[in-house]
C-alpha cells in the first residue's frame, strides 16, 4: 500500500491501524469521529498544522518497512 494526500483518514486506518499512532502524534485524537473518517490526508494536516507531503512521506516510509 502507497499512501496519498488525497486518502481519506479512513481508508488509511482501515488499510493499516498501525499508522493511527502518526494521527495521534499530530493531534489528532478522534480518529473515529465522522470529520476525521471522512476527511482526505491533505484536510487533516491543513486542520493541525502538519504539511502534508512531509506526512505521507513518514507514513510510506514507515510502510515500507512492514
């Protein structure tokens, strides 16, 4: 699996729920509220301040490893 900006927040838990740790880390703490199930990568990151390319890059490094 490649992460993509454009996932939504629950496509990418529902892929791997071990990635919920860097949502976690970036303060995103409702990870199964509506909003955040339903919002892209790129919304998530823009809501807390995160860039977004620096986040999918961690996360596909991360998977990659796996």
């Amino acid at each position: 699996m490649t992460v993509n900006k454009d996932m939504t927040i629950g496509e990418i838990l529902d892929a791997d729920m071990d990635i919920a740790p860097f949502f976690l880390n970036m303060g995103m703490h409702c990870l199964g509220c509506p909003s955040a199930r339903g919002e892209s990568l790129e919304q998530a990151c823009m809501v807390h301040g995160v860039d977004a390319e620096q986040m999918v890059e961690e996360i596909n490094a991360y998977l990659a490893t796996k």
